[in-house]
C-alpha cells in the first residue's frame, strides 16, 4: 500500500463476481493488520527496492506505515468498473465503511459489499451516515432495478456484458460459453491492473433444490406486516405463556421476539392465495378486499365503470355460508387476475401478482378453520375455542408456526393464540446419534408399533423424557417399560380376577368407611390420592413425563410390591367378610384410578383395563375410560402420619432384604432378631406400628427398638468428594478435615437434622447429609445397613429351629408350585406324599399343622421309595414330591 495523502490502492477479496459492477462500498475491519506472503518479501529499508530486477523470485515490499481498519473508514476510492453509478446520491457511494461481520482471518479484512443483492451488506449500507445508496438504475418504465435482471442476465448498462447470464448454469444445454463470466470479469480486471491475485475459491453456495441450479439473491417489492409497531406488545404476551422448556420461551423465542424485523408477505409463486390486493398502475391508488362480498361489490362498479365485462362471481350468493354456494367460486391466483377494477378517480386497478406467505395460512389456522368471521363469531370472540390450549411441533417452529400464531394473535386480537407449549425434542438412537439409513442406525416405527404396541411405545418415551427433551430410543427400553410396567400391572389385574371370581365379587356391597378398613387398605388408598393430586398437577402444567413415572411407580412399588403382597392371604383365606370385601374393593378402586389417570398416555390398554373392571360391576356405565370422570382428590383419604408409618416399613424392610442378599440368606428362611437405633417417640411409636408387617415382610421374629445404640453400633462417615467439591471448590480439604474428626454425636445430629453447622478456618460452614457418607460397623453375628437417619442390624444366625422352619416355608412353596402346574384350582384340597428325607422329616414334624394349613392338604404321608414323584433339591433336602386331589 503507498500511504500519502490518499489512499491509492485497497485489496479487496471477493468470491461473487457477478457483483463486481454494483460494489460501490469496502467494509473496512476495525482491527487489521494484513501483512503479503508467499512471493514478496519484506524489506526493512527503503533503498532496498531498487535492488529488485525483472525476473526475481521474490518481489521486495517495505512498510511505510501501519493503520488499522477504521482509519480506513470514510476514505473514497475509485470504481473499479466504471459503467453506470447508483441513481440515487451517487456521491455517497465508493467508500469505506465499517462492519463488524468482516473477519481478518482469511483474506486482507477489506471486502466488497453489494447492498443490491445482499441482506447483510444492504443493513450495514443503510446504517452508515450518510447510507450508501444500492446500485439501482432506471429501466425503461423508470423503475428503479439492479444491473442484473429477473433471468439472470446483465442489463445493457454493462457494455460489453451486456445480455450475459451471470452464471453459466442459466443457459440452455449447449449454449454456455467457454468463459463463464467470472472468468471474464477477472480477464479484464487482471488486463487493466485492478487485480492484484486472482485465484479460484471453493466455498458453500445455495442451489434450487428443484433444478440444482446457483440460486441468485435479488431485490424485489415485497408488501410487508409492520411488525415492528408491535413486537413490544408481543413480547410482553409471550411472558404470559407456559413455555415448555422455559428456556425456549425466554431464549430462543423471545430473543427472537425482541428483534422481530417486519414480516414479508408477499412471495412470487403460482400456487397459493393471492394477495387481496389491486393498485392502479402508477401506483398511487389501491385497496384490499376483506371477503367476497367485498369483492363483487367491487366488481359491480368495475362493470359499471366499463373496465370489467362481468363479475365473475354472479352466481355466489352472499351470506349463504353452504360448501355448495362456495363451490361456485374459485380464488386462486388463475383466476382473480382476470378481475379488473375502478379506483375512486376512474383508474383501472390490478391485482398484486404476489401470494401470501404460506406461513401466514398455517398462523390463520385458529379462525380460519371456523370460517371466522363470517361463521362462528362467538367462538373466537367469547374464548370458546381460542386461545388453544396448548401447542406441539418442533423447536424450529419459534420461527415458523409458534412465530405466526404468535403474530397474528397478538396484531388483530390483542391476545396469545396458545397459552402453552411443548416444543419437541429429537429422537436419536440409544447413542445419542440423530437416525438415519446410511449409518443403519435407523427405527422402523410400524415395526416397532407392531412388536411392541403403541402404549408401551408411547409410555416409554413418555416416561423415559421430557418431551422437549432429545431422546436416546432404544428398544430395550420398551421391554422393560412392557415387563415392568404393564407386566405388572396385567399379573395384577389377573390376580384380581382369579380370586374376585371366586368370591363372586362384584361390588354390590356398600362402600366400606375408610375407618373401618385395615392399616394397609387405609395406606393405600391415601397414597392413591396423594398420586391423584400429583398427576392431576402434573398434567394441567404439561408435565407428562412427571406422571407417567409417578404412576408407574406407584402401581409397582405401592400396589404390587408392597399392597397385593402382604395383602395377599387376606384374598385367598378365610370367609367372604368385611375384611376381604375391603381387600377386593380396595384393590378394584386402585385399578380403575389407574386406568383413569394413565389414559392420556397409554389410551387403548388402559380402557380394555376400565372396561373388563366394569364389564363385571356396572359400576360405571361410561362406554371408555377416554369417557369417564378424571379422578379427584379427597384430602379426607389422606393420612400423612400412615404414609410415613409405611414408608418407615418399606425402608427398614428394603434394609433388612438387602442384607440378607448379601449374605445369601433366602427370604423364606426366618430369622430371630433386628435391631433399630430409635431418636424419639415418635419413631418408635411409627415403627411399633408397623411392627408385624415388617416382620412378616422380611421373616424375622422379633423387633427391638434401642434408645441408645453408641454402644452396640459404631458409625462411621467420611466426606462426599463428588458434592464436597463444587460446593466449596479450594475450600474442600478444610471441609474434609473437619468431617474425618466428628464425634459420635456429631454423627447422629447431622442425621437427624439433615444439616449440621461446622466451624473451618474461623468460618461457621452449614454442611447437609448429602456432603457426607454415613457407614455403620458389622457387629459379630450382625449385619448392619443404613439409609438416611434409618439404621437397622439383622441377627444372622440361623438357629436349628429357624433352620426346620425354613424347609417347611421352601417345602410349602414347592407344593404350591406344583398345583399351579398340575392346574389344580385354588379351592382344591390335596393329598401329599413326601419320601423320606432326614432333614425334610425333621421340618415336617415341627411344621405339620403350617405345612397343612398353607397347602390346603388333608393328608400328608411319608414314605421311604417313592416312584412316581417329582425330584426336589434344595439347601441339604433331597427328595421326591407327589400330590393328588383328596
């Protein structure tokens, strides 16, 4: 560069160079620093240039002075291409201005704009002061156009370029010419010494997805929605909207609500509506038609005024809403061109060529489905039908549908169109990867559908993500959501039926109070409502995923794991009483809630569950669940004091199963004791009563509650490093330190309490139970497990007597097993014949009356061979089982 009083010469790096005649701007870099490579080379002292010769492989250069972009700014330069100027304040042009889009990291940092055929570049012209003005020029009809016309091809203005397509892929097959017209303008700018390097450049351009063509940026008259009058007004709606995620609504949707520019309406198309809009050719007169009323009173002073020779519409009756009087008329574009009209001062008036954008239907949905408003006022107007309730589509629809809803809503009604969103997330495959045919990791849905069905589809991935969220599908997942979850609860509603037929329930009793009903129906049913009101919460703020995991759960591990378990011998022993009424009508009233409250997701297994339900009881005469009444919460069913009761059970139980896992002590073989460190009377109250139900749970024969455990029990804790860490960063090891040296009771508070408050460094620090890692010492003959403040030993020593009592339990199990596979019903009494087996004969004789009474036998008989029995083997028993109908 040769800095004197002016600029010289600028490097300019383009890639379009059909835009070489309209650039008429360089964007200056606020930071460049651009040093020439490859052939030239730098020289430190001026005289140095002199020593070059013709024919040198390097080309000296030597730095006068250095600048940075904006003192570039504002500089003028001369058109490389001197054909035409810009109609418009031609002096504004051909100067350096700034952009903050302009990088330095390839090329100078000096570009040449084109505000004619470019978004970018025509905002950062306007901006600039004063605006640099587009390359148009007049065309015959003194209409401002650009140098390139509607077919791709220079205007005459460009000399010799004349006619020329810009791009070789717009002439027919054949008549290209060799030299596209890159080629040439780069010939003639190399000829004339304007182009310092020339080179060819491989970068992204669009091509017609139809044709595979160059697609050509152009400037046309668009008609447009002055959004920006009312963007504010549209933000300030959007805040009123449940958006799901959040994080969308104020993110993505309201930035880009904030910076909503004015809508173009119009596009260049054949197919679609047309713009309701005729103007006089000079442009000055026009006027839109709101409804074909509108239009043939139009058409009648067109026909008057001699400029129409009929309307076109004259069978149309108007006010007659009927799909027969609308099938008489026809408005697409082929059409309505036809239809001249007269303006105020005697003009014809066309119609605008122009459609309407087609996002501008989809965002008129909510009216237009309703004919609105010439049919159905009252239903947009009064707010029976709009706003919607919610809205589902994808997250690119913030730009899109959600966008034009949005719109519209708020430009002619003041109002939102929807008062909730679930913007969708992807489906990837079980990796995380987006799904397609060449990477093979694609999922068939029909297959899917039709192995798995469209509930356990559906309640997977439902529950397994948020919707809005991106899931990793995996099939394995719906098997288990099909064995988990609808396994259990298809065994449950079987287990229901076997005994219900039985008794011959039918719920013809009376309601029994809630008083009067067990502990264990009473629980139930208050964690019933407890879900009732989870889900009923869940759903109304659109939160499925939430629901389907919470009655999930509660169907597995309230009502099978736990309810229909220890509930069990009430539906299969004893008489037809009020107790096993409860039972049945507990259980039934637990199912039909489920099937209720699981409908939205799993709608056709849930109705076949409600309909077999009241298929017997007629208890409800609804012809769907999808017909019903929505469950609805009672706080009078609820009992928090009997929740935690049970889930004081469920835990220790959990506790005690764990521990006898760990040393591989079967739940069948009973064991003496366990032992509970208690901190009040109020836990020892809630444990004493659940007490039997524990027991009779994890098979133990006795409860003993300790006031003080110090001595029996040893704990120990140690710092949790994966929460420790980012709560107190280089502060952590202090922490630690502190922890290692609690006491006992130290130990005990920041159990019972969940938080303890620690001095470190002279700072009062507030710990919680998840920064720390609470053990408890196995003692000789014990195990010992913990949860939370809960702590519980198991005495694992098996007595002889325990021992003979477990072969009986291991014994009565493989006789039941044995009638489920003979197909004995349930009712059957049996005859059994064991053969001799020291250790089974000993069991047998502690146990006779248990073995009887759980097995319904009359007779049992020991014998010493025995044929036709099946072989059993289990702990040191190995022996022959047989078994008849008494």
């Amino acid at each position: 560069l040769t800095v004197g009083s002016k600029i010289e010469y600028v490097l300019v790096e383009t890639f379009n160079q059909y835009t070489f005649e309209p650039m008429n701007v360089i964007l200056a870099k606020k930071l460049v620093n651009y040093q020439f490579l490859g052939k030239f080379n730098k020289v430190e002292e001026k005289s140095e240039l002199l020593s070059y010769k013709s024919g040198d492989k390097k080309i000296p250069f030597y730095i006068v002075k250095e600048f940075i972009g904006k003192d570039l700014v504002g500089i003028k330069y001369e058109q490389l291409l001197p054909y035409t100027l810009p109609n418009d304040n031609p002096e504004n042009a051909f100067r350096v201005i700034s952009g903050d889009f302009v990088t330095t990291e390839d090329g100078t940092g000096i570009v040449h704009t084109a505000p004619t055929f470019g978004a970018d570049d025509a905002l950062v012209a306007k901006q600039a002061i004063p605006e640099v003005p587009p390359m148009l020029v007049k065309d015959e009809n003194e209409n401002l156009v650009p140098l390139v016309d509607l077919q791709g091809r220079f205007r005459p203005e460009m000399g010799e370029f004349a006619g020329k397509y810009v791009k070789n892929e717009y002439y027919n097959d054949g008549e290209a010419p060799e030299r596209s017209i890159d080629v040439e303008l780069a010939i003639k700018l190399k000829e004339e010494n304007k182009a310092f390097k020339v080179e060819k450049y491989k970068h992204s351009y669009p091509n017609c997805w139809r044709t595979d063509k160059p697609i050509l940026y152009y400037p046309l008259d668009s008609w447009f929605i002055k959004v920006t009058d009312a963007k504010e007004r549209m933000f300030e709606l959007n805040e009123t909207i449940n958006w799901k995620p959040k994080s969308t609504g104020t993110g993505r949707f309201g930035n880009w609500l904030a910076n909503a520019n004015d809508w173009n309406l119009s596009r260049s198309r054949y197919w679609g509506i047309p713009l309701p809009i005729w103007r006089t050719e000079d442009g000055n007169e026009e006027i839109c038609i709101g409804s074909v009323e509108e239009l043939k009173d139009e058409m009648a002073k067109a026909v008057s005024a001699g400029v129409l020779k009929a309307d076109i519409f004259e069978d149309f009756e108007v006010g007659n809403n009927s799909e027969e009087n609308y099938a008489k008329i026809d408005l697409h574009k082929n059409i309505v061109d036809d239809v001249v009209l007269v303006s105020p001062s005697g003009q014809k008036m066309f119609r605008e060529s122009d459609l309407i954008d087609v996002w501008f239907d989809s965002g008129s949905m909510p009216y237009a489905q309703w004919h609105y408003p010439f049919e159905n006022k009252d239903l947009i107007d009064k707010g029976t039908t709009y706003p919607a309730d919610f809205i589902a589509e994808g997250v690119d629809q913030t730009r899109g549908w959600f966008y034009t809803l949005h719109a519209i809503g708020t430009m002619v009604f003041d109002s939102v169109a929807y008062k909730n969103v679930v913007s969708n997330g992807l489906v990837l495959d079980k990796n995380g990867q987006k799904m397609s045919k060449r990477l093979g990791n694609a999922v068939d849905p029909f297959d899917t559908l039709n192995n798995y069905g469209a509930d356990a589809t559906r309640w997977y991935m439902i529950s397994n993500a948020n919707p809005w969220d991106n899931l990793k599908f995996d099939l394995e997942g719906i098997e288990e959501v099909k064995r988990k979850f609808f396994g259990t609860l298809y065994n449950t509603y079987s287990f229901f039926q076997l005994y219900a037929n039985l008794d011959n329930f039918d719920y013809s009793e009376a309601d029994i109070a809630l008083n009067e009903r067990p502990e264990i129906d009473r629980w139930i049913l208050s964690e019933l409502h407890t879900l009732i009101q989870k889900v009923d919460v869940f759903y109304a703020d659109y939160e499925p995923t939430k629901a389907a995991r919470a009655i999930s759960d509660f169907t597995q591990d309230y009502v099978s794991n736990w309810f229909v378990r220890l509930s069990r011998r009430r539906f299969w022993k004893g008489d037809y009483q009020q107790d096993k009424i409860s039972a049945y009508q507990t259980l039934y009233t637990c199912m039909e809630t489920i099937a209720k409250l699981g409908a939205p997701i799993a709608p056709f297994f849930m109705d076949k569950l409600y309909l077999d339900l009241n298929s017997v009881t007629k208890k409800e005469r609804f012809e769907s669940v999808h017909l019903a009444d929505f469950p609805v919460f009672d706080k009078t069913y609820v009992d928090k004091s009997l929740e935690r009761k049970m889930e004081a059970a469920q835990t220790i139980s959990s506790l005690v199963l764990s521990l006898r896992a760990k040393e591989k002590i079967k739940v069948r073989q009973p064991l003496q004791k366990i032992m509970i460190p208690v901190n009040n009377a109020q836990q020892k109250e809630e444990i004493l009563a659940v007490a039997d139900l524990i027991k009779h749970e994890v098979n133990i024969k006795e409860i003993e509650l300790l006031a003080d455990a110090s001595e029996i029990l040893v704990k120990q804790i140690k710092p949790n490093f994966k929460v420790l860490g980012p709560r107190f960063g280089k502060g952590m090891k202090s922490i630690a330190a502190a922890i290692t040296n609690f006491s006992a009771e130290d130990i005990n508070k920041i159990e019972q309490n969940g938080i303890f408050d620690v001095e470190v460094n002279g700072k009062n620090t507030i710990l919680e139970l998840s920064d720390v890692e609470i053990t408890s010492q196995d003692i000789e003959g014990w195990l010992v497990a913990n949860e939370g403040a809960l702590t519980v030993a198991l005495d694992v020593t098996i007595t002889d007597e325990l021992r003979k009592e477990g072969i009986a339990r291991e014994l009565v199990n493989r006789i039941q097993n044995l009638r489920k596979d003979s197909g004995f019903e349930v009712t059957d009494r049996i005859d059994v014949i064991i053969q001799k087996d020291e250790h089974i004969m000993k069991a047998i004789n502690a146990n006779i009356s248990y073995i009887k009474s759980e097995t319904l036998t009359d007779e049992l008989e020991i014998r010493d061979n025995l044929e036709n029995g099946i072989e059993i083997a289990f702990d040191d028993v190995n022996t022959k089982l047989f078994i008849q109908k008494h």
